[in-house]
C-alpha cells in the first residue's frame, strides 16, 4: 500500500511539474476537433498539425490563418505561465543557539509552609506545597 501511495504521489509531482491543469484537459475535445479540421481542410496528420499549433511551424501557420486566431487561442497549452521557486535551507553548524531558561528565585516569600511532625500522615503527592 506505501508503494501504491508513493508512486502516486510521484505521479501528480510529474503531471504537476509539466503544468497541465484541469482547464488543458477541459480543452483537449477542442484540440482533436481542430486537428480533425486540419486532417479535412489541409490534409495534415497529427503529427504536422501539432508542428503548425505548437512547434517549428507556428509562426507561418498564424500568419497564413489568421481566422483561425480565436480557435487557436481555446487549444490546451497555449496559455504560458512561469513559476519560479526558490527553496534555500542552509545549516550553519558554526553557529548553534541554544538556550538556557533562566529562573529568578526571590529571597523574600510571602506565603511559607511548615509541615506537621506527626506520626500518622505521610509524606506523599497529595500533601500541600512547602514553599509558594
């Protein structure tokens, strides 16, 4: 069971990693419906319509059909956000804090506590506090 859950996890950090959101996978209908119309209108395969829409061929593709603006704007993974994270965690072992609880004692108490001297109670948890 461990395993099933850390390969799991691992799974999510890599489809996390390649920023792929519920909104792509929403919109991949529209990009098989789009590479369906390049396989009618132009006759391209799969593999020249993701060139046009998302590799070398973009730019000559936009320019020549600019028509088709708004349906290429809908495609998945077209919108590109960057995230930068920096995590920095550095130990200094040169300087280590450690520290010591001081307590003040006062000379003068006001409440002082003498204890019976009789043979018949005995000293226990539940006797009260010799000094406050």
């Amino acid at each position: 069971m461990t395993k099933f859950i850390s390969i799991a996890i691992s799974f999510l950090i890599l489809v996390q990693s390649f920023h792929i959101g519920i909104g792509e996978i929403v919109e991949l209908d529209e990009l098989i419906e789009h590479a369906q119309f390049h396989s009618e209108e132009y006759g391209d395969n799969f593999l020249v319509f993701l060139s046009k829409h998302y590799g070398e061929l973009k730019a000559e593709h936009s320019q020549k059909h600019q028509e088709e603006q708004e349906e290429h704007e809908e495609m998945p993974f077209q919108h590109q956000a960057h995230t930068v994270t920096l995590s920095a965690f550095v130990l200094n072992e040169a300087f280590l804090y450690t520290s010591t609880p001081e307590f003040r004692m006062d000379s003068a108490t006001n409440y002082f506590y003498q204890a019976s001297y009789s043979l018949f109670e005995k000293d226990g948890p539940f006797q009260p506090p010799r000094h406050a």
